[in-house]
C-alpha cells in the first residue's frame, strides 16, 4: 500500500486527508487514530450507516465488511445516482435509517460515492440529533478533488442548487485511488475540469503540470493521479483554512466558473450535465467575461481552452439544451454570491490568481452567454 497525508488544520474542527492505493483495509484503524482526536465520539461498540451510491455498492460492501470485521455495528443504504437525489425526499429516507438503526449522536455517517453521495449524507449528518460524525469516502475524481474537502454540505431545491445546506466538517477523508478505476469515462473528465480549476485560480506551476501530462491524465496513470489529487486537495485545504465559513470571501474563490455552472445545471436539468461539464463551460463564460472587462487578454483564455479540450471537456452548451440568456441571468440572481441584486462573479487577473468582481451589468452577461448561440 501507497499513502500519502494531508491536514486541513481547523482548530477542533481539524481532520486528515488520507490518499490510499489499496489501503481499505486501514480504515478501522484511522477511525481508531480519528476518533481518538474527538474523544466525546468514543464508544465501546462503534456504531456506522453507509450511505451509498447504487453504482458502488460493491465498494461499500468491501467498507462494510472490513468495519464489521473490526466489531463495528453496521446498516446500509443505497440511494440513486445523479443530481436529483440531492433532495428532501432522500434526507428524509436517510433520517429514518438512522431512526430505525436507533442512531445515536455518536453514531457515524460513511458517505461512499460521488460528490452527490457526500453532500446528502454530510447534510443529514449535520441535522440528524443536531450533528452526527461524518467520514467522507469519495469513489469518483470530481469528489476526490473538490466535495470530499471543506466540510460544504446540502442539497438542491426545485429553485436553485444547494439552495439548502450547512458547514459540517468530517472526521476525516479516506481517497483509494483505485476507486476510480471502473469509473465511466465521462464521469472522469467532469473531475479533471475541477483539476483545471485550482491551476487557474491558485497555482500557475500546477496549470502547466496539467498541460504537459494531459496524455498520462487521459490514460489515468497512477502515479500522475497521486500528484494531481494531492496538489487539488491541498489547494482547497489551503483555502478552506484561511475562510472556512465564507465570511471573509477567500473561499469564494473556489466557484470559479460555478455561478455560470449552476445556473446551467439548473436550467438544463440536473443531470443533463454533469456538474465539471457545467463548471468546465462556466470557466470559459467567466474567462471571457474577464477579457470583456479587460482583466485578461485573450491568451488565458485559450489556455484553459486548449486545455479543457485536450481533456475532452466540453466548453460551450450544445446547442440544442441551451437555455435562454434572460432564463441563465434570472437564476445566477439567486446565486449565493449576488448581493443586494447584483451580480458578482470570480474572474481571473492571470492564471494561477481570481478576485471576485461586483457590479457587472447583466447586458456584458448576456453578450457571454449569448456566444454559444449559432
């Protein structure tokens, strides 16, 4: 077995990043060392409900044999794939289990899937009994990468993405890199575009690692993958420490290319697109937007294009899902990130630097959105 540790320091909030090549059978004992940490999560006969994707149940099963094996009592439940299980109905049937399982607050969440596994059982977590611990095992690259790491939890409304949610940071993260092995192709590229993201808005150096091993990212070479999850994951602790709670507006940063990306999503139907084909069309809208106000010049924007191409991401809407630019502005409107009514967005300066920019007049916005409309 092949590890690698990381910390995202947050006082007593504070957990640790485990990147694991067959390492699944470690996990009772870095439960063991976890819990240790937060000793009012001690029990004598550790108690656990996996919450599972239905195309992992395998992966969850091996979880759950290895946790039984160590004198954990443990249930299951699998919910369906897709961005539509992020939803009350599916809070709702995780409560029960824990109801049925007689869950205490002691009693600890396992979410084994993508990021849409984690995001509903992390919230449930957070709710059930005013907060229960909470173990993030991401099975794809995008969750890997992004929803796996800061303690961000929720689910969507009818209305609008992640409308609802909370801050609940896990006890920790165990990433086996051989997860993602079996995952669908397209599934993969949508985590390289959130990859791409922390080259654009945190580190240069880390871009032009992904543009010289676009091929061995392509082929999901092992050992390019251990470096590409660790620099992202160590790009998002580094901002999650610095604004865990999004007051001082550091952590904005990360939806680079999302306030479009959501509102896509949204429009299209969830999933319709993946959420890092959304974020992948989003970056190039809020790039160009950036050239539009002459915060960047072209060529930074064809970098990411170049790049996101070479990956096989998609950087405009096709054509016959594109929704209307009124309909896109209309719901970026009730993007967290908008106050007083106005429209706020994360645009680059250069690569490897983003700032959030106000004050940007829904006509300069729709003259973007419009650029996918032949």
């Amino acid at each position: 077995m092949s590890q690698t540790k990381l910390n995202v320091n947050l006082e007593e909030r504070s957990y640790e990043i485990q990147i694991v090549s067959h390492g699944v059978s470690e996990l009772p004992g870095l439960l063991e060392e976890w819990v240790s940490q937060r000793s009012y999560w001690k029990q004598s006969r550790p108690k656990g409900l996996i919450v599972c994707d239905v195309n992992v149940t395998g992966y969850a099963q091996q979880i759950m044999d290895c946790l039984q094996a160590a004198g954990w009592s443990i249930a299951m439940l699998t919910v369906p794939s897709g961005e539509k299980t992020k939803s009350i109905e599916h809070v709702s049937r995780i409560y029960s289990q824990l109801v049925a399982m007689i869950a205490d607050r002691k009693t600890t969440v396992f979410a084994v899937g993508g990021g849409v596994v984690g995001d509903l059982a992390g919230f449930a977590a957070a709710t059930y009994a005013r907060g229960l611990p909470f173990v993030q095992i991401p099975t794809t690259l995008l969750s890997d990468v992004d929803s796996s790491v800061g303690g961000k939890v929720g689910i969507n409304l009818p209305e609008g993405k992640n409308l609802v949610g909370a801050f609940h940071q896990p006890l920790g993260v165990l990433i086996e890199t051989d997860f993602l092995l079996t995952l669908p192709d397209r599934e993969y590229r949508s985590g390289l575009a959130e990859v791409v993201k922390y080259g654009v808005i945190m580190d240069e150096s880390f871009f032009d690692y992904l543009e010289q091993h676009t091929n061995a990212l392509r082929q999901r070479d092992p050992d390019v993958l251990r470096e590409v999850i660790r620099r992202s994951c160590q790009c998002k602790a580094d901002v999650v420490e610095e604004d865990e709670y999004e007051r001082t507006g550091r952590r904005a940063i990360l939806n680079y290319g999302h306030t479009f990306a959501h509102a896509y999503e949204a429009l299209c139907g969830y999933g319709t697109l993946l959420h890092g084909e959304a974020v992948s069309i989003g970056m190039i809208d809020a790039s160009i937007l950036a050239e539009k106000l002459g915060r960047i010049s072209s060529d930074t924007t064809t970098r990411q294009i170049h790049l996101l191409e070479k990956l096989d991401l998609p950087i405009a809407i096709p054509e016959e899902i594109q929704p209307g630019p009124a309909e896109m502005i209309d719901v970026m409107l009730r993007d967290k990130k908008t106050v007083g009514g106005e429209l706020r967005f994360v645009l680059p300066t250069r690569l490897g630097h983003v700032e959030t920019v106000g004050g940007v007049s829904t006509e300069m916005v729709q003259d973007v959105l419009t650029r996918n409309m032949l």
